[in-house]
C-alpha cells in the first residue's frame, strides 16, 4: 500500500494492528528458535560466521519489595544457526547491561559502554573490551570518555566508534543531549563534543545503524515530547546531518538491522508506555516506510541479528503491557522463515 496511507494513518498507533493486518505486506514470517539459556534483556547480538553471539544483558535476579530486581549476565552466551542450539563461550570479562557490541575485523567483537553493578546501584561503564570469538578470550582496550547512557552506538570503517545522543544524568529522563562524539580504535583518540555535527534532535534511548549507503541513521528515542518517529541521517564525511522521513509509529527501547540491498527493518519496542510488537521496513532510495509482519509477541529491550543467510534473528528482551506493570524478561528467539532480501 501507498507510503502515504500509513503516514496519514489517523489515531496511530492505535488503529496501525488492524491496517498492518489487512494491508500490511506478507513477504516475510517468524519462525520459534531454540530460547535463550537465560531469560535477558538489554543484551546485544553480534554475528560472526554462522554464530550469533550475545553480551551484556541483565537477568532476573529477585523480587522483592513489589519490585523486580536484575543483575548484569555474566556468560557469553553463543547460537549457532547450522545447529540450531546454543552453547556458551566462557564468562564476560566485566559484567555489564545496556551496552554495545560491534563486529571488528574477522574474528573480534568490540564491546563497550553500558552499567555495571556496583553495591546498591548501577553504575555506567566506560570501559572497552574486545572478545576474541576463535579462542574465547578477552583484551581491554581502553576507556570510552562519554558521561552519558541510554545514547546510541555505532562502528564505522572497522574503527571509529561514534556514540550518538543520550542522557547526561541517570536520575533524569529529560537531562538530553545532542552531542556526538567519535573515539578512533586504532589510536585512542577522541573528538569531542562541537568537532562532530551535533545530532539536530536530542533524544534517548534511541538506535542507530549504519546504511549501505554510509550514513548513519538515528532512529527514534525518547525526549521531553514523548517517544519519537524522527529519523535522521548523519554523512560522516560531509558532517552533516539530514531530516529523513519519520516512522510510521514513534518507538523507542527497539532493535533495527539493515537487509542486504540498504532496507532498514525496525522491530518492537515501546510506545505510549507500552511494548509493541509492530515493524516497519524503510527504503532509503525512496525515503519510505513501509510496515512489515508483527513480532509473535510484543517486546522492548531485545537484541536482532541479521545473519549470513540474511534471516533476521530477535533475541530476549522485555514484555511490558503498561507503565505500572512489572517487566517480564523473556528467553524467547524468533527467526525470519526466509532470507530477506532487500
């Protein structure tokens, strides 16, 4: 259907399950994997070869007070999509929720930011690591200088790490920033907040992703006006950032990987207080959104993982039905039944 139907969809979110069901496009669906060992969420899937290998979530750790209360995983848990089963790859070396996890080069996975936990409270961490998948082992590599959370990461020419936005003060929902700031692997060196383009719309709890196109594409968050569809693409080499057309629904707290011709897929997260299961696809040669089939079950806070084969996999995360409701951490894994193929 037009993009345009569902731009002007009147009173979304609330009537988008009804159109998506009776209009929405039917290219691909989602097929049961074997369950995370561990309910988690929070965590990060990196694919390298024919493994998916997940960092850094939390898991359930008590109730207690009319709360639930988490602690930050501490095995590096490993899916190997020829046998469908998973395995573990030895313990993290620092024990951390919230982060990011980017492939460098052929056979390392870069791990960074996030919280730890420290007595009676989580603490951020600045701290990168670097995880070697053929023999399991782990090397620093540094500190990332960022007093920030909830911003978003990405890894560019296997070197440079830009950390997108963000919140300046953990007690806050609103203290934002606009900042970007790039960290060079290579030689530790940072260009701090004013050298990078400021991102237009400061935001939390937003992703990011890299196009085949070489921008770098924010995509919704939280600020002051509530949960965004902005998107906005930033060109590393020009420094600039550009407007793009927003999402069909305002999310944030969700996961989005890129196909193998540039198509953007976005899935789940939260809205109006609530996890959705809803995705939407974008085509950036056509500045469009498109929604795709529903994840089987609404989710935030999850993980996705686009694989050799081109199949999108979902990983954990959270149900949350509304803003009262306690969190439930979930192990479920889904799977695109077919490649995708833009």
């Amino acid at each position: 259907m037009n993009t345009l139907f569902w731009k002007y969809l009147p009173l979304k979110p609330a009537l988008y399950p009804w159109a998506n069901k009776f209009f929405g496009p039917r290219f691909l669906s989602w097929t049961t994997q074997a369950a995370l060992p561990v309910a988690q969420r929070m965590a990060q899937g990196v694919v390298v070869n024919d493994k998916i290998y997940v960092f850094g979530g939390d898991e359930f750790k008590e109730y207690a007070e009319g709360h639930v209360f988490t602690k930050p995983a501490e095995t590096v848990f490993v899916y190997d999509t020829q046998a469908k089963s998973w395995d573990t790859a030895g313990p993290v070396k620092t024990p951390r929720s919230h982060c990011a996890a980017f492939r460098h080069g052929e056979n390392r996975i870069c791990v960074m930011g996030g919280f730890e936990k420290v007595p009676g409270q989580w603490a951020r961490s600045n701290k990168i690591e670097f995880f070697d998948c053929a023999t399991h082992t782990w090397t620093s590599g540094g500190n990332f200088p960022a007093n920030r959370n909830h911003y978003a990461a990405v890894l560019v020419d296997d070197r440079y790490i830009y950390a997108i936005g963000g919140r300046l003060d953990a007690s806050s929902d609103f203290d934002l920033t606009n900042q970007v700031i790039r960290h060079d692997l290579e030689t530790n060196e940072v260009c701090w907040p004013g050298t990078i383009a400021p991102l237009p719309t400061p935001r939390a709890s937003l992703t990011a992703v890299v196009g085949k196109d070489g921008l770098i594409y924010a995509l919704g968050g939280l600020n002051d006006a509530g949960d965004l569809d902005t998107v906005e693409a930033f060109d590393p080499a020009a420094n600039e950032w550009h407007s793009k057309a927003p999402m069909l629904m305002p999310r944030r707290d969700f996961s989005a990987v890129v196909g193998p011709s540039g198509h953007i897929y976005v899935l789940g997260g939260m809205t109006q207080g609530a996890s959705v299961p809803y995705g939407e696809r974008y085509d950036p040669a056509l500045d469009s959104w498109t929604p795709v089939p529903d994840l089987p079950e609404a989710r935030m806070y999850h993980t996705a993982a686009i694989t050799q084969e081109n199949r999108i996999f979902v990983i954990g995360g959270q149900l949350k039905e509304d803003c009262s409701a306690d969190p439930v951490l979930m192990d479920s894994v889904w799977a695109t039944t077919q490649a995708v193929t833009d």
